[in-house]
C-alpha cells in the first residue's frame, strides 16, 4: 500500500520535529548540570557528529532502499536470515513506550504554561513544593493534560504523512525557531551569559567520567530519535531525489544548535539569579519557574515562551513517536489508517495512565517493582536498553547483511569514496562496540 510521501522540505522539518524535543530543552542542560558542563557538551558533540551522524545516515539508508514499514524494510532488505531480521523491525513498539511517559511530560508543561499566566512560584522552595504536588498527588491535573495529548496526537496522525505529519511540523517548527530566537537574544543581554558560555564551552577534563561518555553517547542517540524505527520509517516516505547524506547534517546539525542554544538559555537564567540547583531533572520545573519569577514581568512573557516552545517541540516529538507502529499495521495488516492510529494511541494511552499513576503516592506502592517507579523502568528499559539495542541491530544489518553494492551505489555519489570507507569502518567495527558499552554501564552490569 503506498502512503503519500513528504515533500524535501516537509521531510527535514518532520526529522528535525521528530529529534528536536524534550531530549534537547530539558533532558540536554541537567545532564551537562550533572556531568559538568564544557567537557561534557564537548563528548557529546563529538558523539553526536561521529556515532549521531554516521546512524542517522544508515537509518536513512534503509528507508529510502525500503520504502516500506520497518519490520518489511528489514525483511526485504537482508541479504540472508530474512526471517530473521524481520523481528529488528519490532523496534517500532519501543517508541509507543516512551510516548506513554513523553506524553506525561508534555502534560506537565502544558500545565506550566498556565502557571506561568497565572502565578508564577516566588522561592525554589514554592517552585519545588509546586511541582511536587502536580507530580505526587494532581493525578486529575496530569490525566486532563494526558488526555489533552493523546487527542492532539491522534488527531495528526489520523491526517496522514501529508496532511498531517507534514503540515504540523511546517507551523510548529518555525514558530519553535521564533520562539527560541527571542528568549536566546534576551539571555545574551543578561549579565550571566557569559557565564553561562563558560560553563559550557571550557571543558573541565577533571570532572569528565568514563559514565559521562557513556552518558554522552546515549544522549546522542536519543535526541535524533535513533534506534527506534523512527527515522527508518520517516525516510521511508522521502521524495526519490533527495541526498541523504546532507539532509543527515541538516538535522544533526539543527538537534545540537537547539540544545546548545537552550543549554545556554537556561544557564545564563539561573546563573544570573544566582540559583545553585542546576542538576537534575528538576532543573526545567523547578529551578527555573522561580528564577523566571525573579525576573518580574520580563520572566512572565519568557517562561510562557520557554514552555509553549517545549510543548511544541515535545509535540513534533510525540507524533513521531506513533507514527512507526501505525504504518506497520496499515501496511502489514491492511489496516485502515484509522483504526491502525486508534489502536497504537489506545495503547500509549493507557500505558501512560499506569505511568501517571505509579508516582501518585497513594498509588506507587502498589505500582512499584524492585526500587523503581512504573514510570522510572518504561524510561529505564527504553532509553538505556532497548534504544541502544536498535542501534545496533541498524548498524550490523547495514554494516553487515544489506547488499554492499546498492549501498555503495547509493552513497559514494553523496560522500566519495573516502568518506564511505570511513562510515563503514564506524558502523562495522567501532558504533556496535560503542553501544554494547553504553548498556553494560547503564544497567550497572559492567562499570566502565
Ligand atoms: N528525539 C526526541 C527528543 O530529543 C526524543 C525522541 C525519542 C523522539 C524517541 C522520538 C523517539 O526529545
């Protein structure tokens, strides 16, 4: 079944939604709070152009050989054990995991939009006791904004690549720029920018850990939404002429300016109102609604900005997220568009409800396993297990069992012969290695 397929533009604008998200704004500064700050941005760019770069140009390989859902383009692409390799294309059920609680999240800052119209908390302390309420008793608050969610997200995807994907990121991607533009040129006339430059850009190899590298890689992979299908199945539906090794620059280019750019913003804002908390993942709600609050009425506009920017970004994210399930059931399973979108948002949607739920208090006993929340393990297995997982299942299937011609014959005309060396040395011999690492340290088993 052949679905519409994205004009040039509406593809990058659609990969850039897709990566550019709550990994960038919120997740990118209290990691690099956490791990230190210049050294940590400098890995993390590293990775980011090395692995980031060189995943995204498979990912986008198999999509525009496969023009199909993920599980077929795996199946039909293999040169042997296809029966296989279909199963690599299940990743698609990886990002409906992480929907479930990225919806919350963006539940949380569409309800910060209002408090930032309404009243902003005046101390660290009320901002704290603030996000702590919503967070561990307003479980009516978050289901509203969770449900808020879950319609806008159907809604979209129920429009197709075209009319929906495609259009939505159009609007909400340039507004995000706009958005993001304003509140950077305020930051840099704040007396705390350079600051703020410093801490990020004068890397301190003292405080730089094996585990902040490892860290590193894992948010590299994470922010340009790899290893889950998404990018596989967005490249499916690419117009035939477009080069994809440059649009792999484009939009890993565009991922890193964001989150450098919102690292700087948040920074230079704490560090100008002298707030100490800038670890965790606390920092976007609750260090910098007070420090907003410090800012008088200028704070007021700048956190409606800063949160209605997030809430888009987190939305283009969002939909991207569900887009590789319903294509997989639209094509395998002759399904309707329709009932192929109800099905996978049903899904999200109640997973997401037990996530919300498990850190109600009242709830988390009994939606607790081990020393983890419901919500803390969907995260944890996601992000620290299964994504790193589909990335490298994509880099050995690519690396190792597509048919080499078709790829060379793809790609030396984008990026000669050197540079093709190059990539196939990365993704056969160092990225798998890279990945098997980032898992080991994340789940504890082997320390590095
Ligand atoms: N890349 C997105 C971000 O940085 C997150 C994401 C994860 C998007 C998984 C799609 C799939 O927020």
């Amino acid at each position: 079944m052949k679905t519409a397929k994205f004009s040039r533009l509406g593809f990058i604008l659609a990969a850039v939604g897709s990566a550019v998200g709550l990994g960038n704004i919120w997740k990118f500064p209290y990691v690099t709070g956490e791990y230190g700050g210049g050294a940590f941005v400098l890995i993390y760019l590293i990775t980011a152009l090395f692995i980031g770069v060189f995943v995204l140009i498979s990912e986008l390989l198999i999509g525009k050989l496969g023009q199909s859902d993920a599980v077929s383009m795996f199946e039909n692409l293999a040169t042997k054990y296809k029966k296989i390799w279909k199963f690599a294309g299940f990743v698609v059920i990886v990002p409906l995991l992480i929907l479930s609680y990225y919806s919350v999240i963006i539940g949380w800052i569409l309800h910060y939009i209002t408090i930032s119209f309404e009243k902003l908390p005046s101390t660290v302390h009320e901002s704290k006791a603030t996000f702590m309420a919503l967070l561990q008793t307003d479980y009516q608050t978050q289901l509203f904004y969770h449900t808020i969610v879950f319609v806008l997200v159907t809604a979209i995807i129920l429009k197709g690549v075209k009319n929906g994907i495609e259009k939505i990121n159009k609007i909400l991607m340039p507004l995000l720029g706009i958005m993001l533009g304003i509140l950077f040129i305020y930051s840099i006339n704040v007396d705390a920018f350079s600051d703020a430059v410093t801490f990020m850009f004068n890397p301190d190899f003292s405080k730089l850990t094996s585990t902040a590298v490892i860290v590193a890689i894992g948010q590299a992979f994470y922010t340009l939404s790899l290893g889950m299908g998404i990018i596989i199945t967005y490249a499916a539906s690419l117009p035939k002429q477009s080069n994809i090794v440059r649009s792999s620059l484009i939009i890993s280019i565009i991922d890193t300016i964001v989150a450098l750019v919102a690292g700087l913003i948040i920074f230079t804002l704490l560090f100008d109102k002298g707030a100490e908390s800038t670890k965790g993942p606390g920092l976007v709600f609750i260090s910098l609604p007070s420090v907003f609050y410090e800012f008088g009425k200028a704070g007021e506009f700048l956190s409606i900005l800063f949160f209605v920017a997030i809430a888009f970004a987190g939305i283009t994210s969002a939909i991207s997220m569900m887009e590789p399930a319903v294509l997989y059931l639209i094509q395998r399973f002759n399904m309707t568009r329709k009932k192929a979108a109800i099905i996978c948002s049903i899904f999200f949607y109640v997973l997401g409800i037990i996530t919300l739920f498990s850190n109600i208090t009242d709830f988390a006993p009994a939606l607790k396993v081990g020393s983890k929340t419901f919500f803390d393990w969907v995260d944890f297995v996601c992000s620290t297990i299964l994504v790193p997982f589909g990335g490298i299942l994509v880099v050995i299937f690519v690396g190792y069992f597509m048919d080499k011609q078709k790829i060379r014959k793809e790609l030396t005309p984008l990026m000669g012969k050197t540079f093709l060396s190059i990539w196939f040395f990365m993704i056969r011999y160092v990225i798998p290695f890279a990945l098997i690492a980032v898992i080991l340290n994340e789940t504890g088993l082997f320390k590095f």
